[in-house]
C-alpha cells in the first residue's frame, strides 16, 4: 500500500472521543446508535475526505446504519476506523472490523460501567451518606462522571494508537483480520436476531402416546429439530425485502403488525 499523508491530528481523535458524549442523542429504532456515531465521527470525515465531497457524502451515509454499543467504548472504534480512514485502509473491510467489535465492546462496556464500577460507587456513598455525609451524592456524580471520561479518553487513546503505530500490521493481514471481522460480525447479528425477535407457533394437535391422549405444542415439536426456527425465518424475510425490494422501515413495521394481529386471530402465532 502507498503512503499517504495523514490529515487527522491528535486533537481531531479527542474531539471524536468528546462528542461521544452525544452517541444516544440520535437514538432510534431503524438505526439504534447509527446517527450519533456518523456524528461523532463526522468532523474527522471533513478533515479526510474535504477535497471530494462525494466521498464525504458516501462515508457519512455509508455510517449511518445499525450501530449498539455502550456509550463508554465507543470512542476505540471510531478512533480506529478514523485511523485506518485516514491510512487510505479499504473501506469495506474497516467495516468488517467496526461490526465485530460491536458486541464485545457493547458486553465489556456494560459489565465494566453498569454492572461493576457503578455499584461499586453507589455502595461506596451510600454508605457514606447514611452515615451522614452530606455530600456523598456530588461525590458519587463525580466519581462515576470522572471514572467514564477516563475510560472513554484511554479507550480512545488505544483506538487511536492500534489504528496508527499497528497500520503496518494490520495492512499485510487485513485480509485475514477482515475475514475473521466478518465471522463474529454475522455471528453477532444472528444472536441478536434471535434473542429479539419474537416468534412462537400456537398451534396445538393431540396425539396418543403409550395409550395416552396428550396435547403436542408444534413450537415444542420445532423447538426440539431447530430451535428458533421462526425468528430466523422472520428476519431472513425482513432481509429479503430491504435488500431486494427496498422497503423502508415503516413498510416493514405495517406488515409485521399485520402478520402478528392475523396470526394471532387465528390461532396460528401465540
């Protein structure tokens, strides 16, 4: 790969790191987090891509779709996508990247920030207060406000340096790297696919089983040969019809209501 010049400065990947703090301002169902990310990283896009506006159109747009990660380690991902960005790295395998750090990122960050430091703290002054401390609920704002913008800036910093001093690296197995990225990325998506669509047949038959009349979910009978088989039924057909019939989400919305209401009237879906 030829060298290029780079056009983003320490300074450009903390004011990335800073407007992390708006990741959930943008928050909606068709996208999620994808609209605050595009933000946060969208001064850094300017400084890349100002000499071809329709570039800078397509990355823009090209960021705008489902993104789900904690707000506290977002800023390793966009300091290394802007990195690579910035190295002239191929698009579509940064992509790669990006999706498969979501959901480690998106389970790390959780556990660290919600389920670790933030009881930590609360047992902490909550002590402290009822032992008659006033001022243990500053003091608790403080240190979890402080505790989550050095995370954020460190994460950042690490983004920022694996995207940089590791470019060489990650240039000769970008490839591998890249394939690897896809993997856990559709990996990912598929467990969330199943977790949150929810699909369950209602239909019941009886049959006779040693001389007994019992009644036989067909969702057990599913359930037992393919687990979850409707959910993935359900978004393969989502897929299909934003893919290759270029539905939007509203569209998409009607239809799923009707088919849950129908079904549901008629016994076919519990």
């Amino acid at each position: 790969m030829e060298s290029k010049e780079q056009k983003l400065t320490k300074n450009d990947y903390f004011v990335a790191t800073m407007r992390s703090y708006f990741l959930q301002n943008g928050f909606n169902y068709n996208t999620y987090q994808g609209t605050g990310y595009a933000n946060i990283i969208f001064p850094g896009l300017k400084k890349i891509y100002k000499d071809d506006q329709e570039a800078l159109k397509k990355a823009t747009i090209d960021n705008l779709e489902f993104y789900n990660v904690n707000p506290q380690t977002v800023p390793f991902v966009t300091s290394l996508q802007l990195a690579m960005l910035d190295h002239g790295e191929d698009v579509s395998k940064i992509r790669s990247i990006k999706m498969a750090l979501m959901g480690p990122l998106a389970g790390i960050g959780d556990a660290i920030s919600q389920f670790g430091v933030a009881p930590l703290f609360s047992t902490i002054f909550a002590s402290m207060a009822i032992a008659g401390i006033t001022a243990s609920p500053i003091m608790f704002l403080v240190c979890m406000i402080g505790f989550n913008l050095f995370l954020k800036c460190l994460l950042g910093w690490l983004g920022y340096r694996m995207g940089t001093s590791a470019i060489e690296m990650l240039s000769q197995k970008i490839n591998q790297i890249s394939r690897a990225a896809n993997i856990v990325g559709v990996t990912v998506i598929s467990g969330l696919a199943v977790s949150f669509v929810k699909a369950e047949m209602a239909i019941e038959y009886e049959t006779t089983i040693e001389g007994e009349q019992q009644v036989v979910a067909l969702q057990t009978v599913f359930d037992q040969i393919l687990p979850r088989l409707l959910p993935g039924l359900v978004t393969i057909m989502v897929y299909y019809l934003i893919k290759k019939k270029n539905w939007n989400v509203y569209k998409l919305l009607i239809l799923l209501f009707v088919l849950g209401i129908l079904g549901s009237l008629s016994g076919i879906l519990g």
